[in-house]
C-alpha cells in the first residue's frame, strides 16, 4: 500500500488518540497503555507496509494520479 495513504491512516488514529483524552473526565483504567500500543502499531504498519511511490527520473514532481 502507498506509504502516504497509510501515513495518514496512522496520523489519523494518532490524533483521534489524543483527541480522546479531552472526552474522558476519568480516564478508563489501562486507556494509555492499549491506546498507546495501538498507535505504535499503527506507525510500525507504516514502516513494514508503506511502499514508496516510484519516482520518474528527471522529473521533479512525484507522479500524479492522473498521470497512471
């Protein structure tokens, strides 16, 4: 899969992560360390998943979505 799709994936759950502190007046016993898991996990999909997009040489633009 394209690493900056799963990037953003991982970004996402990240944030929604910390996002959720705010929700919780009391925070659920054992919240931190699941949820902090979670997103290690989510960030290590990145680097065992992540492909890199091909880069065509001699141009300095990534390829686009249209140009495929």
């Amino acid at each position: 899969m394209d690493r900056r799709y799963l990037s953003f994936i991982a970004l996402a759950i990240t944030m929604l992560y910390g996002a959720s502190f705010a929700v919780f007046d009391d925070t659920p016993k054992g919240y931190a360390a699941i949820g902090g898991v979670v997103v290690a996990l989510s960030w290590i999909a990145v680097g065992v998943f992540g492909r890199d997009t091909p880069q065509r040489r001699g141009d300095g633009m990534p390829p686009q979505p249209q140009d495929d």
